[in-house]
C-alpha cells in the first residue's frame, strides 16, 4: 500500500502544481517620452542622459525627441509619441510650434497624465503663453543676474516630503535664479533658491491641470546634472508622478474647499443657452477684444480691482465662468465662492476649448 501511494505521489504533486494559480502578468514599463527644444542648456546632451537613467532604474520604456537644428527652426518631429505616453518630460524654451505640433502638447496636457518641466520649460511655448500659469502653475518673469550665484533650500513647509528624499537641505546650482513670485494658489513649493540681497524665489514645486500631476523646477543647468541632490530630485519626481492615480481627460477633481462646478464646453453651452445666467470672461481686455462669447462680461482676475468688481454683483445669482484654459478661472470662481456666490459653473478647457469645438464666438 505504502509502495502504491510513492508511487502516486509525484503525480498527485504534478497535478497540484498544474492547478495554481497563474502567476501574474509582469506590470508594463512606463512610456516616457522626454523632449529637447532648447539650444542653451544642453538639454540636448543631459536628456539623454536622463533617459539612460529611467531605462536602468526603472526598466521604462523611452523615447527622446529632439527640436531641429537652427534657433529659427520651430519644429520637434515625432510628437505623435505623446499620444501613447504615460509621462513626458519636457525641457523646452521659446518655441513657436506649427498648430499641428502645439495641438499634441495641448491634447496631452488635457489627458490626465503627468508633466515634468524642467527650466526653460516655464517659457516653452510663444503661442500658447497661458502654459506657465495654468499648466505649471508658475510665473516665470525672467531671472537674476548670472553671475549671482544661487543656493537651493529645501522649504519649510516641504520637510519630510518624499519627494525630496535624498536631496540635501542644501545645495548649489550653477544656473541664475528664476524669478516666479507668486505661484498659483495651488502650487505646493519644495525647494527655495536665494541669491545674495534678493528674496527667495521657488526653485521647485507640484501643481495640477485638469487633474493631472504636475511637477516643476527652475533647476536643470548642465552642470545641476552633476549634482546628486538634483538627480535625486528628478528621479524622485518621475516616480511621484508616474505613482498618482490618472485622472479622466479633461475633467478636473471635485474641491471641496471651492465648492464651484467644473464643466466641460457641452454642459456650459447648455447653460449659456439657456441666457439665464451672466457669463463672465476673466481673462485680459486684449483676449477679450481678440474674442469672445457672445454675451460676455469681461472682468479680468489679474486686475487689481477685480474682487471690488465682484462687489458690485449679485451673489445670489448664477454665474458661467471661464479664462483661456481653466487656470485663471478657477481661481476666480474660487474666490467668488469665499465672497459668498451662491452658484459658479466654470469651463474646464476655457475659451480656448470652446473656440476649438466650433462653438460661438464674437468680437
């Protein structure tokens, strides 16, 4: 018996082997698509570099692209890539891309995934100039002089963040320092720079667009890729931002401490349709001549007497909300519900969505 049963033995295990479970399928590297278009910082040279980084270490799947040669060529072939990534890094400045190619980057930054711009990247684009603000949440305004040099802090408020583990609390970059105070409300800073007898400026910081992660530093000089503490940072942010969960395209999270409504163009047309309720255009005079809903006011949020305009408005009323892209609007809905608006409806893409899905518009 005892004989029969070894026998059937290895059988019997053979069989329990064959019914587990089958193991799970290998996650699937990460896309990223990193992005050359600057001529003065070598990013043509450290990007690569970084790509190399993120295949070793994370075992990601990626792509470099490269502006063309020749400062007065605007042009970055295969940004179709951008329609498969899961992250792009980009390091670019001053460009004035052909409609086609702008429309890639403005089609990805509404998708919901994540963003990383490095330096000149606040400036990137000359015909889309509400990026910084919106997009990146910053507010680039030039830089010191080069020949100050520039120290990096960790800021208070960011101790502990793990985004900054490994960094030092205190670092040198070779680059001038970037001049981008204030930030928008919604740009949690992580690292200061300071130059000597200048305010600090934030060097480093987290933001979202329409839900999407977005992270962003001033840092990126070459030789700031010699520097661990800054390698560190840009390996940590990758990792940050290829962690947070994605957000539907085109649709920003519910805020529970502005309380307003973020719609897309088909739900406020509904509204505007309806011509119950005022629509405000928060942008510039110069955007608003340029164009406009038809019906709209223009009261323009960088103004200092906006809030005093707000004033003079029935709060109990409902209100249809929009700037270019989303930014700027909502941070005036924002502070049209701390002044006690009952009811803000804002356009998530902006006049500029509007405009591209063919709805009405006047000048």
């Amino acid at each position: 018996m005892q004989s029969s049963f070894r026998a059937i033995l290895p059988l019997f295990l053979l069989c329990l082997l064959c019914l587990r479970a089958p193991a799970a399928a290998p996650a699937k590297p990460p896309t990223i698509v990193l992005i050359s278009g600057e001529f003065e910082y070598r990013s043509t040279e450290t990007l690569p570099l970084l790509k190399a980084r993120l295949e070793a270490k994370l075992g990601a799947k990626c792509i470099y692209l490269q502006r063309k040669p020749g400062t007065n060529v605007h042009d970055i072939p295969g940004l179709e890539a951008l329609a498969t990534a899961d992250l792009a890094i980009l390091y670019i400045r001053r460009m004035t891309l052909p409609a086609e190619q702008l429309a890639h980057f403005k089609k990805f930054a509404a998708s919901g995934k994540p963003i990383i711009g490095l330096r000149t990247t606040s400036h990137a684009f000359e015909n889309w100039k509400e990026w910084d603000r919106e997009v990146l949440g910053g507010n680039y305004q030039n830089h010191h002089n080069n020949q100050l040099a520039t120290t990096v802090h960790v800021a208070p408020t960011a101790a502990g963040n793990a985004l900054l583990a490994g960094v030092a609390k205190e670092f040198p970059s070779a680059g001038s320092l970037y001049k981008n105070t204030p930030l928008s409300p919604n740009a949690k800073v992580l690292l200061t720079g300071s130059v000597e007898g200048k305010p600090a400026e934030p060097v480093a910081w987290t933001h979202s667009f329409n839900g999407a992660p977005v992270f962003y530093t001033s840092l990126g000089h070459a030789k700031d890729f010699e520097h661990e503490s800054f390698n560190r940072l840009l390996m940590n942010a990758v990792q940050w931002a290829l962690a947070q969960p994605k957000a539907a395209a085109g649709a920003a999270p519910a805020n529970a401490l502005t309380g307003f409504r973020r719609v897309g163009v088909p739900e406020f047309e509904q509204l505007w349709l309806t011509k119950k309720y005022a629509v405000l255009d928060v942008r510039t005079a110069d955007e608003f001549k340029a164009g406009h809903l038809p019906g709209a006011v223009n009261l323009d949020v960088l103004d200092a007497g906006f809030e005093k305009q707000l004033a003079g408005l029935d709060k109990s009323k409902t209100y249809l909300v929009h700037c270019a892209a989303g930014r700027r609007s909502a941070d005036a809905a924002g502070q049209m519900k701390e002044l006690g608006f009952k009811s803000v409806v804002d356009l998530t893409p902006g006049f500029n969505g509007w405009k591209a899905a063919g709805r009405p518009v006047e000048k």
